[in-house]
C-alpha cells in the first residue's frame, strides 16, 4: 500500500505508515481525511487517490 500511494498520489500527498487503526481484520487500511478505507490494494488505493483528486 506505500508503494501505491508513493507511485499513484500527488506529491502534496502525505504517505506514511502508521500505528494500530483498529481495523487490522479488514486490512491493508488507508485512512484519509478522517475516514478508514479497509480491504485495499494497489487498484482500489489508484482509484481512490483519483476518486478525491489526489492522483499524481
């Protein structure tokens, strides 16, 4: 998921790993803005940076 979010978001987008999210069954997780976007991987992680305008 860090290599996706490195390759796909925009460089003003911060990605970085992080602690515990809670949510550890239904990973890999990203959170953005707040929200926990669960069960991602590198397809879902291009869609979503271009769903909210992130993509690079």
């Amino acid at each position: 998921m860090l290599e996706a979010g490195y390759e796909y978001a925009a460089r003003s987008v911060p990605v970085r790993r992080c602690g515990c999210l809670g949510h550890c069954d239904e990973g890999p997780n990203v959170v953005y803005g707040g929200v926990v976007y669960t069960d991602m991987d590198p397809a879902k992680m291009r869609a979503l940076l271009a769903g909210l305008g992130l993509s690079g």
